[in-house]
C-alpha cells in the first residue's frame, strides 16, 4: 500500500471518527435539552399550583365571614392546600394530580357554600377572587399541556433510532404524561 492511499485511508477513519463524535455529542446535547424543558415544563405546573394554593385562602376567609358555621368544609380547604403545596414542592408528576385533585374537590365546596349566600356572590372582593381563580385554572390548564408536549418529545426521542441509544450516556429516561386522576379529566362546572 503506497503512503498516499494510506494517508487518505487515515483521513477517511479520522473523518469518519470526528463525524461519529460530533453526532454523538449532538444526540446527547438534544437529550439532555428535552430532558431539561420537561422539567421545566413541570415547574410551570408547580408554580400554577402554588398561585392557585395561594389565593385559596383569600377565597376561604371571603366565604368564612359569611359562613362561619361550614368548619368542615374549611378544615378539608386547608389541608387540601398543604397537600398541594408539598406536591408542588417535590412530589411526583401523580401526587402532583392527586393533589390538584383533592384542592379542587375542596375549592368546589368552598363555592358550593358561596352558592347559599347570594350577597357574598355578589361583593367585589369575591368577584375579584373568582376571576383570579379562574385565570389560574386557565394557566394551570396551559402548563399543563406544555408540560405534556415536552414530554411527548422526550419521549419520542428516548424510544426512536438513533437517540435510544444515548439515553443511557445522557442520563434520560421517558417521563409519565401529567393525567387528570379519574373523574378529573374535565374541569368541574360551578354556576353562581
């Protein structure tokens, strides 16, 4: 073999070496940036939840003036909202549902109560409170499905030729959909 055929022969493997590095490098960068938006996609949801948590109280203290003697429906408010906020905290992407799950079910008899009490639903103060409340369900509503587009992505990459098999050296692993728990798939209709 003559020195030039050998030297092109050097340059083809250390081209085609530099090639199978600079893909590699890609797909893990790629992974790891789908990765990175579905958490971050999973954060929206957690500060949605955290806003919502928030003006529950506002919400609570609004309807106790009004109905002091609805203490059960209050105390289950108030831990729903602990609930939801350690879930916000650090919970999985299901005890992030449950939790949502159990303030909703809370919220709703907390305007279940207002229903009874025809000057509270007309005070500005609630009003304000409801139209916050709804706002934030429309945001939580949006987060939600962003955080189910990243992940839909994700997961696309993770299980197709020829990501699959960077997952490992990128440290990515398929993500679960954020699902309503059952029952909860549509939001729940309060009429005042």
């Amino acid at each position: 073999m003559s020195t030039t055929s050998t030297a092109v022969l050097l340059i083809a493997i250390l081209v085609a070496l530099i090639g199978v590095v600079w893909f590699g490098v890609s797909a893990f960068n790629a992974l790891r940036r789908l990765d990175v938006t579905a958490q971050e996609a999973l954060g929206g949801i957690d500060v949605q939840l955290t806003r919502r948590a928030d003006l529950i109280p506002n919400l609570v203290t609004t309807v106790q003036g009004y109905a002091a003697h609805e203490r059960a429906v209050f105390d289950e408010v108030t831990a729903a909202r602990a609930g939801a906020a350690a879930a916000a905290g650090g919970g999985t992407v299901e005890q992030k549902a449950q939790a949502q799950d159990r303030l909703d079910r809370a919220v709703l008899g907390v305007l279940a109560v207002a229903e009874n009490y025809p000057d509270l639903k007309a005070s500005t103060n609630f009003l304000q409170l409801q139209d916050q409340l709804a706002d934030t369900e429309n945001q939580l509503a949006f987060a939600r499905q962003y955080y189910n587009d990243a992940v839909a992505t994700l997961n696309q990459r993770v299980v197709t030729i020829p990501w699959m098999f960077f997952v490992g050296v990128a440290g990515v692993t398929r993500r679960p959909f954020y699902q309503a728990p059952e029952g909860q798939q549509t939001p729940p209709q309060v009429r005042f």
